[in-house]
C-alpha cells in the first residue's frame, strides 16, 4: 500500500522475513524479532527505502538474527533472547552517539564482537547487564559511557579490561566477577573518573593464577566470594563483608600483614589452606568472624631478642585457634635458641614455668591462657586449626595468699584480632589489665579504654577470696593495627621513669575520679607488677 509508517509503541516482528507494504517506513519505537528460529531484520518497503535505523531492538526467542541492511541502533540494542544471537550477514552495524548494549536473557550468555566489536567508534556508548544468571565477556572492550550492572545482574568480565572515557555503576544487589591478576582494578580501567562499586553488590574473584583485589574493592559489600586455587590477596587496608565470605573448594583468601577483614559469616569450603592471616615485621592481618568451625592458619611474627641481654625481647603471646601443640616455630630447633614460659600464680617461687622442662607438661595452647615467649632469630609461630570465634570464659583464676604475685594471672586474649577490654565482663576479677610492653620492659596498666592485640597475653588480677573468672563477649572483638602492645589509655597523667643506660621504662598512672577512695579499691586501682624497668610506683 502507498503511504507512511511511523512507529512509536511497539512491533513484534515473528515471521521468517517480515515485510510491510507501505512507502515509507519509520521505526521510532520499539521493534522486537521474537521467532524461536532463524530470522532475516529486514522489512521491505512496497517502494521508496526499506527502514536501516531504529531506536530500540529487541532480538529475543531463538536462533540467528541477521542482518538484512546495514543498519543502526540509536537507542538500546537489547539481547533478551535464550539462545538467540546476531549475524551480520554481509551488512553492518553501527550505533548511535547515545547508544546502549543490553544483555537481559534468562539464561547465561557471552558477549561476541558481533554485537558489541572493541572498536569504540562502531561499537556501543554505554553497557548494561541485567542478565541474573550472567554475562561473561568475551574480549576486551571500549566504552565511553557507563557500564551498568543493576540488582541481580551479574557481571563476569573474567580476565578482559574495559577501558574508554566512561565509567562503571555496579548497583546494589548486583555481581561483579572479576578473572583479572589485578582484580577490579584490572577489569576497570576506564577514564570517567566516577566509577561507583556499590557496597551493596557482591564481588568475585575466580583467576587461574594469583591474584589481588585491587583498591576499587569498596571497603563494604555485601558477599565475597574466592574462586582462585592460586589466591587472591587483600588490596584494601578493611573490608568488611556484611553477607557471606564464601571461599570455595581448593580456593584460597590471604590476609596480608596490616589487612583488616570484618566476617561475620564464613564458609571455608577450602579447609585449613583456604583462609590464610599473614604476619611479618610491618603487621599482622586480623579477623574478626562469629562463625564457629572456620579453619585457617594463623601466622604471628615475633622479632628476634638481642639473646646478650636478658632484658629484652619477650613477648607475651596467645593462641586464636581452639587446639594447637606447643611445637614447630613455637619452639625452634637447628641452632636458634628461645624462651618460652607459661605462669603459676599458686607457686610459692618461681612463678614463670620452663616449657623445656618436660616435668612442667606445657605441650599444648589453652585457649585464653597466655604465654611468654623470646626468639634468638625472628620467628613467625603458626596457629593452624579452628578459629575461636565464640565468646570466651576464662575460669579458676587464682588468689593464693602469702605469694609475691597473689593474685596475678597470666591470660591472653583468643581471638585473631585484637579486644576492647572495656567489653570484657568481670567477676571478681579488677578493672585493669596489665600488658607487657616489650620496648620499655615493663607492665603497662590499661583500664576501661584501651586495645589488646590478636593473639597478645596479659594480667588480670584477682583481689579477694580466691578465684576469679573473666569473659571475653564477640561484642569486644576490634581491628587495631599495633601488632603488640604500645600506648597506654588516655585520659589520665603518665608518669615515666627512664633507664637511660638499658633503654627501658616504667609508667606510673594517675587518675582523678570523685569515687575514689583513700585504700586501695579494685575498682579504681591496680598494684604494681615489677618487669626489668625501673620500680617506680
């Protein structure tokens, strides 16, 4: 028929070769090709020209979709079909200056050069992914607008970079899988500077060889998930995973030295190997999970002491993980010597217990007891089995009266992160702690403000009567960034007395409170506990 088509709403083309008989055809619509099947994106005119550009297209159903003029997309190019795919036949495609590649199938699908080619002058402006069982690409690509992953879609760029003028909008509730060595930094290398990677999305990494996350990481999101046998290792300083650190079979997730990971919810399909806590002379990666039976090992740098003098290099130390044999790096063979005591409040002499003397039996780690230690040569001890991730009572704390140190029990904090003591509960137990501070050689006080680091021993004192018990909540768990005790809590009036000649240090504290009183009260003070620093108390 004579005449002119303008199309605003929307056509569904099903037939193998559709045609329309009219003059002139406009398609300023939506026009779909729907056939489960081949099909030729042609429709002839009954004269004039037969239609080359539209604004949004549709290919879904199934089969080959292809090419029957040179044709342009200026609006959205979508891919919505389950199997189907574009040809070009012996035409081309182009798009329009404010284009968009729209993958939203109900199954999986690769993107192809046919339909999105890496040269961004033929190819699309902006991407979309809205396909919830994913989109992997399949190349390296162009975009100088914005790619876009809303909820539910899921976006496998595997090991390619989309690079180009634009910007990435991974939205909350979407997918991000990333296969590159670089991880979202690699994957995204585009130029718009406004790149958004929302803390509500999940992210993956899955490359065949090691691999870190890259910074674009946001410091939340939702699930992270480690598909990488080689590793993937923490670019961020903190993450924090708000849904499920999920580390698959024969995968494995390192936290380096200084890295901070918030997990609440862990599922180590990758056993013992699978999460890994780094240590070495810049820091020591902490943890914090409330999931029980997570296996990992857990490394603790301990610097070497200057074995000429006595005095220095001991630290106090505890083990994050349910069951550990004093063995291994804990105690060192071959020519580097060590020191390595535990505590006996109730000894009437010789408080401090030789774990070389085998009549003592200190063979193996007991959860929140704590030890001292000191290496000839740097060692890095590793706690390998079930982390402690539950809250933690400490009992039979002692009072034996008559002794030099009545009162005095060496406990150690179980986790693999540090603790806020003002968390830990009480009974009959004082308000203080006393943390070895290994630089000044003496005991530190530390009151109700205050961080005890991973895996760090310390003392707590039993007043009266005679026992005590203290319990640690998950609540108190904190990231701190001290690998050991430094710095005592603010607030108060330090006084220092300074061994000039050894080096060594020890801090008096004064606090003013309107409930204190003039005797000694458990509440407000602590007593003195001599180390190899000056005893000025």
């Amino acid at each position: 028929r004579a005449g002119t088509l303008i199309l605003f709403g929307k056509l569904v083309f099903t037939a193998l070769s559709p045609q329309i008989a009219m003059n002139e055809i406009y398609f300023d619509g939506i026009v779909e090709y729907s056939k489960d099947g081949n099909q030729t994106l042609v429709v002839a005119a009954n004269s004039g020209t037969s239609p080359n550009t539209y604004n949004d297209l549709i290919l879904s159903g199934t089969g080959t979709k292809t090419l029957g003029l040179n044709t342009t997309v200026n609006g959205t190019l979508t891919r919505a079909g389950s199997t189907a795919s574009l040809a070009l036949g012996s035409y081309a495609l182009t798009y329009g200056s404010s284009s968009t590649l729209e993958y939203a199938a109900s199954t999986a699908q690769t993107t192809s050069n046919t339909e999105f080619p890496a040269s961004p002058t033929v190819g699309p402006k902006n991407l979309t992914i809205s396909n919830s069982n994913g989109v992997t690409l399949n190349s390296s690509k162009v975009i100088n607008g914005t790619v876009t992953v809303p909820a539910s879609g899921v976006f496998n760029a595997s090991a390619y970079t989309i690079s180009g003028a634009g910007d990435f909008d991974v939205q909350s509730g979407a997918t991000f899988i990333t296969a590159h060595a670089n991880g979202i930094n690699g994957s995204n290398t585009t130029s718009g500077g406004i790149s958004l990677f929302d803390v509500g999305a999940s992210y993956t990494f899955n490359a065949p060889s090691a691999q870190v996350t890259g910074t674009m990481l946001p410091a939340t999101v939702n699930n992270l998930t480690i598909d990488n046998a080689a590793g993937v290792t923490l670019s961020n300083t903190a993450v924090d995973i708000t849904g499920t650190l999920t580390i698959n079979s024969e995968k494995k997730f390192e936290i380096g030295p200084g890295k901070q990971v918030t997990a609440v919810t862990i599922t180590n399909n990758g056993g013992t190997a699978g999460l890994v806590i780094k240590s070495d002379a810049t820091g020591t990666g902490s943890l914090i999970n409330d999931d029980p039976d997570v296996p990992a090992p857990v490394e603790r740098y301990i610097a070497a002491a200057d074995w000429d003098d006595a005095g220095t290099g001991w630290h106090m130390l505890s083990s994050p993980v349910e069951t550990q044999a004093i063995s291994g790096n804990c105690t060192p063979t071959g020519g580097s010597d060590y020191d390595f005591y535990t505590w006996s409040e109730s000894a009437t002499s010789l408080n401090w217990l030789n774990q070389k003397e085998g009549g003592n039996n200190i063979t193996s780690f007991i959860p929140g007891k704590g030890y001292l230690v000191a290496y000839e040569s740097a060692s890095t001890p590793v706690f390998q089995n079930d982390l402690n991730a539950a809250e933690v009572e400490i009992t039979g704390l002692t009072r034996t009266t008559g002794n030099a140190y009545a009162g005095f029990n060496l406990v150690g904090n179980p986790y693999p992160c540090a603790i806020e003591w003002g968390y830990v509960t009480q009974n009959n137990v004082s308000t203080f702690a006393q943390v070895w501070h290994s630089a000044n050689g003496s005991y530190t006080v530390l009151s109700d403000i205050g961080e005890i680091p991973a895996m760090n021993g310390f003392f707590v004192y039993v007043p009266s009567g005679s026992v005590g018990s203290i319990t640690i909540p998950t609540g108190a768990k904190v990231h701190s960034t001290d690998p050991w005790y430094k710095s005592s809590s603010p607030g108060q009036i330090l006084l220092m007395a300074r061994d000039l000649d050894n080096g060594t240090a020890q801090p008096s504290v004064i606090r003013f409170d309107e409930n204190g009183k003039s005797g000694f009260d458990p509440s407000e003070d602590c007593p003195f506990m001599a180390g190899f620093a000056p005893q000025f108390y």
